[in-house]
C-alpha cells in the first residue's frame, strides 16, 4: 500500500516506513517528528522545477509531465523501481512539505510507484 501526507502532520503506525521526497527540509521540523525512514532528495523535483512550478494548479499538468520526465534518469528510476517493490511487502507514506495536497511531487511519485508495483 502506498499513501501520502504532509509532513506536518503527526506521525501514525498506519504510516508504516515514512519516506521524505522532498529536496528542502521542511521548515520547523525536527528529525524526530518528521519520523523517517529516509530522506529521498534524488526522488524530489529539480530546484529549477520546483521554482518554476510554484504549486499553480495552472501548471499542474505540465509539471507531472517534465517531472515524470526527470525521474526516468537512471537514479531515481532504480529508487522508484526499489520503493515499488517494497511497497508490495509494506505499508509506504511518501511524505512532502507542500501546502497543497492534490497539486505536489508526492502525487506524482505515487502514481508511478503504483504502475510499477
């Protein structure tokens, strides 16, 4: 099972393994209260993505696709392929900063580990 929250949010044992996909470290948290397993940078939008993004909506169809675009490099496609896989023996919650729960990199990335699981 996969899922996504913010990272803001308190911390569940339904999250299971909790993994950060974003590239900044989201302000006023601590590492304990994020409570990761890992910090997955390389799974994150480039800076220059994020930037030109913003989190509009606008743009929402024309990020999925040149972040999808970036996350086929070699890297973070063998991370994908390893979430995926893990995700079909344990409960996965990507975790992200974003105010924005239906427009950010967290959506994208669990619809790709999806099609691969």
């Amino acid at each position: 099972m996969i899922r996504i929250k913010r990272v803001y949010c308190e911390p569940s044992s339904r999250d299971g393994i909790r993994i950060l996909v974003d590239r900044i470290w989201p302000r006023g948290v601590s590492k304990k209260r994020a409570s990761l397993a890992a910090w997955r940078k390389d799974l994150a939008p480039s800076s220059s993505l994020r930037k030109w993004f913003g989190h509009d909506p606008n743009k929402w169809e024309a990020f999925k696709k040149r972040y999808r675009k970036e996350l086929c490099y070699a890297e973070p496609k063998k991370a994908l392929i390893e979430l995926a896989r893990l995700s079909r023996q344990k409960t996965l919650t990507l975790v992200y900063s974003a105010a924005d729960e239906e427009h950010n990199q967290a959506v994208v990335v669990k619809e790709i580990l999806e099609e691969l699981a």
